[in-house]
C-alpha cells in the first residue's frame, strides 16, 4: 500500500512539473512570439511620439511626417535594421496635427489616412471614446465600434482620445490576440490615436501588454513621474487622466502606486480629473465587489485603500471595466464597505439621477462617480443591483466623455445605437435642476 501510495505521489509530482514547464513554455511563447504588425503609436507628448511595428524581415523602417498628407517633409530613418521597429518623432509643436507615412520593404503598410495630434495644453471641446473588455473579436464588438462611427459621422476629427478599460485583448493577451482583437479590427483608429490602455486580468496572464506599449514613466505626458510602467499620468487640454494597474503592484494603501497617486493628484492643475483601472470598486455584474475572494480579492482592495484618496483629492471620475455590463453611481464619497452598508444620507454628496455640480478647483470630499463598461465586445448575466450603482444596463456599448473647461458629460452609447444613460458634472456656477427620479 505504502509502495502505490508514493508512486502515486511521484506521478502526481511529475505530471505538475510537465504542466508547470508547460506553462512557462506556453506565457513565453504567447508574450513574446513574433507578429507582423502594421504602425501603431504609443508615447505622445506634447512635444513627441513614437511610431512602432513590425515587419517579416530585419531592415531599416523610413518614417515621413509633416503638416498635410501632401507635404510630409520630415524624413527619419532607422540606425540599426530590425523587425521590430521603433521612432521617436522630437521637437513637435504642442497641440498640432502631423500626417505621416511608414515604409518598410519586406511589409506592404497601409498608409491611407494616417496622423496624430500631440498634447495640449488647453481645449475648447474634448471627445473620448472610452471600450472596456473590448478584446473578444466579434460582431458584438464591431457594432459596438460602428455605433461610436455613426455618433461622430464618421469623422476621425471629432474624436480626441482613446482609453481602453482592459481586458484588450481575449482569453490571455498575447501577441497573436492583440493582433485579432486590438490592431486589426480597430486599424483606422490605431492609424490615429494612441490606444492608451490599462491592462486586465485576462491581459495579465502574458506579458505581451507591456511588451506593446512604451509608458510615459519620467512624466513626458503630464503629471509627476512615476519611474513605474505600472501607472503613469495624461495631462491633455481640460484632462488630467491617470492610469492605474490594479492587477499587478501592490495594492496597499502605503504601496509605491499609491504613495505616487497621492503625489500626482496633489501636484494636478486641470479642472477635470478622471481615473482608470480594470477591477472596479463597485460592482454587482459579473463580478460582485462585495465578494472578497473574487478577482483576488482587488476589487476590495481597490474599494478599501484607492476610495479613500479618489475621496482626499476630489476625483472627477473613476473608468473600471472587468464586470461585462454598464454600472453607474450618483456623486459618492466614502463608500469603503459591503453594499449592504450603502447609506444615500451618508455616502451621496448629491442626489440627482444626471446631473451634478463641483467646484472648478479640486477640493477634498467634493464627489466621484463610478462606471463600469465592460461591455464592449461580450456580456455577463448580472443581477445589477448593487445600492451605489443605481444606474445599470445589461447591454454591450461603449462611452462617449464630452469635456470643457467646465462641464464633463458622459453617454453610455448601447449596441443599438441608442443613450442609455447620460450625465453631467458642471464647474460652471450653475445649479442642476432636480433630476431624481419621480421629481
């Protein structure tokens, strides 16, 4: 008996070992095999950019940019032959639009179309478009796009910013899904903005996220330097967003992301501050906050230890995804428990279903809403009742954030091409009409 049980637990042993070197083979292999890959942009200041792609042989890439697609008058060439290319374009002007184009012999690009914008300073008028677990390829996930297409009349010009919730790139973010998920169902959008993208926990399973992108880490883009690709800031017109990992650093409240987030949110000057992560704080959807062995239990942690500084330095808006439904909270503040400890006399600043007002200067305890989006390719079957989130659809979409100076308004564009929920935050001085419901 003795003698069946021990090789019993040889087998055992050597079967979790196979399974182990697998495994690492396999997030190897999935992180770092070679795509081809058409131009993409990372890094954008309001000084500079970075052109990245990848090609089937190692040559030197030619790069061609200028002030319209008739005159690009700006030549730079690699130094050193590769097949995974990349060039910093130095010494733009703040806030202009650059066309370019890509050569590289052994890869036909397509070059129709392509330009970028670098970082302003100040904007009239910003347009966002905001998917989140948008990495499941699909019908569901090209109406989502085409609907956000028809909003702005298919006008690229009317656009600003792009900001992916996580979750890019289905089951396990590699190479080759980023491709299928990212870069090729979305190529005329990656031809001309920046996919600034948070990581998820389907992201994270490889680490071909952070392989991908380059991150303003030393504060090129705005806000204080981090010295971490973890998390980093955006500082652009009206907008200071910044960009959190709720997946992969520590999550404590004396941890470097947020002792850095304390740092960066007491330095900010713009009249609008926004915050994006993967695991939501408050959800009832596919995921439930309320569980603390759920997602790892981030979910709570992020809730317990980040609330309380969104709360300290009177964040705007927090932008979440994971949970694949649409989930929204009124203007809250120090909501840190279960959501059967919810208390609208308590934790609402103000109870209006769409319209809010703040102080144009950010103050301590002024409000934050919460969104989740996650329904931008896939949807979860969700009970959607959570207290704090009283504004909830079970339908795949997409967000439309429309922001001035003094006005942040965001719409939760449906599937059906349709507002499911739309509201307001003013800095302007003006009262919002009372919007509760049955009022």
């Amino acid at each position: 008996m003795k003698k069946f049980i021990k090789r019993a637990l040889l087998f055992v042993v050597i079967i979790a070992s196979i399974y182990g070197i697998g495994r690492v083979i396999d997030v190897s292999y999935g992180s770092y095999v070679f795509v081809e890959r058409q131009p993409y942009m990372v890094m954008q200041t309001a000084k500079s950019i970075t052109i990245k792609w990848q090609t089937p042989k190692a040559e030197i890439g030619t790069l061609a940019y200028g002030l319209s697609p008739e005159n690009l008058n700006h030549v730079l060439l690699e130094e050193v032959g590769s097949d995974k290319h990349s060039i910093s374009i130095p010494k733009l002007k703040e806030c202009t639009k650059y066309f370019y184009s890509v050569t590289s012999p052994s890869m036909s690009i397509d070059n129709e179309g392509r330009s970028f914008s670098t970082l302003c300073q100040n904007a009239d008028l910003q347009r966002l478009w905001v998917i989140g677990d948008s990495g499941d390829r699909g019908a569901g996930q090209a109406t989502v796009y085409n609907k956000m297409l028809g909003y702005i009349h298919n006008d690229f010009s009317q656009l600003n910013m792009w900001l992916l919730l996580g979750d890019n790139a289905y089951s396990s973010g590699t190479q080759k899904q980023f491709n299928k998920a990212l870069f090729e169902p979305y190529k005329e959008l990656v031809k001309r903005f920046v996919p600034w993208a948070v990581t998820g926990n389907h992201d994270t399973r490889r680490w071909a996220f952070y392989d991908i992108w380059n991150f303003p880490t030393k504060g090129e883009s705005g806000g204080v330097p981090s010295g971490n690709k973890y998390f980093y800031s955006i500082d652009n017109g009206n907008l200071h967003i910044v960009m959190l990992d709720s997946e992969n650093p520590s999550l404590d409240s004396d941890g470097d992301m947020a002792n850095w987030l304390r740092k960066d949110l007491q330095a900010n000057t713009k009249p609008w501050t926004i915050v994006v992560f993967h695991t939501p704080p408050y959800t009832d959807g596919g995921h439930k906050s309320d569980d603390e062995y759920n997602s790892g239990g981030r979910m709570v942690n992020m809730r317990e230890n980040f609330v309380p500084i969104f709360d300290e330095f009177g964040v705007d808006l927090v932008l979440n995804g994971h949970s694949h439904g649409y989930e929204r909270s009124k203007l809250m503040l120090n909501h840190l428990g279960k959501s059967n400890t919810f208390d609208a006399k308590k934790h609402l600043v103000q109870d209006n279903d769409s319209c809010y007002t703040k102080q144009l200067k950010a103050t301590k305890n002024s409000g934050t809403v919460y969104v989740v989006c996650g329904s931008s390719s896939k949807l979860d079957s969700a009970t959607l009742k959570h207290p704090a989130m009283p504004f909830s659809h079970q339908k795949m979409g997409s967000l439309i954030l429309e922001v001035t100076p003094t006005t942040l308004t965001s719409k939760f564009l449906t599937v059906f091409g349709t507002i499911a929920d739309e509201f307001t935050i003013n800095k302007n001085n003006s009262e919002c009409k009372n919007t509760k419901k049955g009022k």
